[in-house]
C-alpha cells in the first residue's frame, strides 16, 4: 500500500511548530521552531529542515539542522530561536529571519537575519534588522516577509501584549519596508491590525492580533495570516496594498476546531496556534500545530485542506488526521493512535481543555531502550477519540493495543453504528482488543470507554474480513 500523509505529516518523533509552508523548485519546505519532546520551554533545538516533493506531499525528507543557536553571534546564552520565514530575496540567495531573546529584558529582543544559496543548506549569520526605535509600540517578533512582484520587500512582525512586564500592552502587528540587501529598514512602522488593548474595529471584536505574523499575495490581494487574541485560531486579513489598511476576513482553523460549524466546545487540548497558507497543484493548504504532553513546549505541525471562493474567501478548515493525503486514509494496514484529530473529555469546557492542564486523557510519548513509543493516555469513561476521516470497503475487523488497569466497554463508532468491545485489563504490557467495523463509505471513526479505569492506546490496525456465502 502506498504510503498515507497523515497528521501530524512529520515523523511522530519530531516538534515543528509555527510552520511556514514555502514552495521552491516544486519542492514544499517547511520552516519553523524546533520543540523537543517534554521540554520545560519553548522551542529548545536548533533550526531543522524538513521538504517533499509536491506531487506527493506523504514523503518527507530530513534535511538535517540548518541553523544552531551558537551560529548567531549575538546568541551566546543559547537563547530560544522562534518561528522563522524563509523567501529568496532579489539576489537569488535565501534568507531566514527569526525572533530570539527570551531570557533577556523585551527591549533586547530582536528579529535577525541569515542568509544560505540553498532553501535547507546551512545557514550563516547575515544581520539584525534595526527595529528598536518603535519596539515600544511594536515588539518585534515573529517575523514574516514578503519579496513583492515589483522587488519591494516588506516585512510583518509585533506582539498582541508588547512588553508585559513593564505594563506597556504596545499596539499590535506592524509592517515596514526593508531595502534589496534584506536588512535595512526604509520606513516607520505601519500598523497591521491592532491588539485587544488598542482595537476599536467592531468587525475584530474577539479576533484582535496577538502574535505569529504571516502574508502572502494572492490574486493581486495581500493576505495577512495571524493568531488572534483567543491563541488558538489562525485568522486573515485583506488589503490591496502590502502595507495596508487590512480589513478581517475571518477564522481559517481552531487547534481546538472552536468555532467550525457553529462548535462552541473544544474537541482539541487547545493552547497558542501559529501556521501559513500555501497553494500546490491547484489546493489551498492551511498549516497549523497542535498540543501533547500536557504542555504548551512540545506542539507538532499538522495541516489540512482549505476552500476558498471565487471570491478570495477562506471557510473554516477542520482538523482531521488524513490532512495532506488526497483523500480519506485506507480502512487497511496499522495506524498509530496519535493521529487522532480530536481528542477530548466530554464535560470539557474552553478553560478545563487548555494544553496546560493535568487531568484528561492526552497525547505522549515515552523512551524504552532506545525506543520512542506514541500512544494516547489516561483514556478513561467521558474520553473522546476522534479519527477523520477514514475509507471502509465493507466489513472489516480491528484491533485495538492497549495496556492500564480498566474493566468496562471499549466502543468504536463509525457511521453511527457502534462496535462494544469489552475490557478487563491489569497489567503493564500492551493487549490487544478485537472487533469488527460493518460499513461501506467514508467515516469519521471514534474510540469511547464506559467503565471503571484508566488505560493507554498505542496503535489500531484493520484487517479484511473474508467473504461468507
């Protein structure tokens, strides 16, 4: 069976947040933080590279690191690099710029600039943009640029609290003209759109800019992407002009899909969301991450399919685990049971469902020998495991491995129709639980427990059912 893009689409091992999607040479890269698996902060390693060829976007490839912390020289604490962009500038070479500077005052944060001949070779030190006469109103972070038809570079950054420790909330997002060498700034800052503290637009209300700052030309119009003040939500803003003004267009993805369809619950462990849009071979994809590990220092990228009207329109996309596959995944073959796409309590609320919290089952992974394994845990009586979506061709078994200490029922929905399972587990090695799927279409397919317990799950296979006369 040919290999699947699932979600997240990188290695399950591997944390790449705040992903900017970038085409070149018919190859989608992807440029973005670098979390480690339970890290106690944000974005702990080093810049990696990851690329797949556009005409198969389930085939990864590792590019290796492409830029270290120690490469900046103004960076010998080793201090935190966050959500880069990379475009090639006028000069055919590329150039990354990136925010760094967490363990210092704000008034030292700083967005920088590298510079490589190739999309992920190794990146060298090239600059810093000089933007400290404005960072009161504007912080400068999380970069993003874009290189305009007629040569024009332009680059988005700000913060939706500005320096919170000195109680200055600042203004918002901000956008300035850099000249060819991609570095000297040629104008004042502009405004973007404004944070919640300087908003006075009614059509923003609950939408102000917070942070992760991201543009891209689409038709002839400028496409500001951001995260809005609830975190979890990527929103967009349009404008005809690349500084501006910026009128809201509306929600392009919940990491929590609040919001989708009229959904007032979260179905996700919700927490800060950061990502971009990009077209290949005729799709609009929107890029995203979500939250593990009970924490907001171990996100992973994901992405899904987007429509848009003739009109330019973005609508809501909704989380699922087949994301950049051309379809439904295959009812067929093993599965891990992290790609779940939503995983929730039921009696959860907006503040119960944070990626902060400790209670609820969640997504983790645990070292043996050498040996990562993913799996979901704490799955109890009220959890929700949601798969989307999923393509059946009849009756077709599953099985389910599983280990904790739970008696009760193990139920799979699909259609509507449910397949009980039951349960009487107490030990520490992985069982597996059996069952069977009758159904012929595509699926949404969700894991539910009733019973006393709490227990993990590892992976779920299907197998074909042979055919009775």
């Amino acid at each position: 069976m040919k290999k699947q893009a699932v979600n997240p689409y990188l290695p399950l091992d591997e944390y790449v947040p705040d992903g900017e999607p970038r085409v070149f040479d018919n190859r989608l890269y992807i440029f973005g933080s670098h979390d480690r698996s339970h890290g106690n902060r944000f974005c702990m390693n080093d810049y990696v590279g990851w690329s797949a060829p556009c005409d198969n976007l389930a085939d990864w490839r590792y590019e290796g690191v492409i830029y270290r912390k120690t490469d900046d020289p103004n960076n010998p604490e080793k201090d935190a690099m966050y959500a880069p962009d990379v475009v090639k500038g006028p000069d055919g070479r590329y150039y990354m710029f990136y925010g760094h500077g967490s363990r210092k005052p704000p008034e030292q944060w700083c967005i920088n600039v590298a510079v490589c001949s190739t999309p992920a070779g190794r990146y060298q030190y090239y600059g810093r943009i000089e933007l400290s006469p404005w960072s009161e109103s504007y912080f400068p972070f999380d970069p993003a640029v874009l290189v305009d038809e007629d040569g024009r570079v332009w680059l988005y950054y700000g913060f939706g609290s500005g320096d919170w420790r000195k109680g200055n909330k600042g203004r918002g997002g901000a956008v300035v003209e850099l000249a060819p060498d991609m570095l000297t700034v040629l104008s004042e800052p502009g405004a973007t759109l404004p944070n919640k503290y300087t908003n006075t637009d009614e059509t923003l209300q609950g939408h102000a800019f917070f942070e992760a700052s991201s543009i891209r030309k689409i038709n002839g119009k400028y496409y500001f992407i951001y995260s809005s003040q609830l975190s979890h939500e990527l929103c967009y803003a349009t404008a005809d002009a690349p500084d501006g003004p910026f009128r809201y267009r509306g929600v392009l993805i919940s990491n929590g899909d609040y919001g989708l369809n009229g959904n007032t619950v979260f179905r996700n462990w919700w927490g800060n969301n950061h990502g971009s849009l990009v077209e290949i071979e005729g799709t609009w994809y929107i890029f995203y991450h979500r939250h593990t590990q009970q924490s907001a220092f171990s996100r992973q990228g994901c992405a899904e399919k987007i429509t848009m009207s003739e009109k330019g329109d973005f609508v809501q996309a909704e989380c699922t685990s087949c994301g950049l596959n051309q379809g439904p995944l295959l009812a067929k073959g093993k599965y891990s049971a992290v790609i779940a796409a939503n995983l929730y309590n039921g009696a959860d609320t907006s503040e119960s469902i944070c990626c902060r919290r400790a209670k609820g089952t969640y997504f983790d992974e645990e070292t043996a020998q050498g040996v990562r394994t993913h799996m979901i845990k704490r799955f109890g009586s009220s959890a929700h495991a949601v798969y989307k979506y999923f393509l059946f061709e009849g009756e077709t078994g599953i099985q389910i491995r599983i280990k904790g200490k739970a008696k009760g029922v193990f139920t799979v929905i699909v259609a509507g129709d449910k397949t009980d399972i039951p349960i009487d587990i107490q030990g520490k090695e992985w069982e597996s639980i059996t069952g069977v799927i009758r159904f012929q279409g595509e699926s949404a397919m969700e894991f539910l427990y009733s019973g006393t317990g709490t227990f993990a799950i590892r992976d779920f296979g299907f197998t074909e059912r042979e055919a009775h006369s």
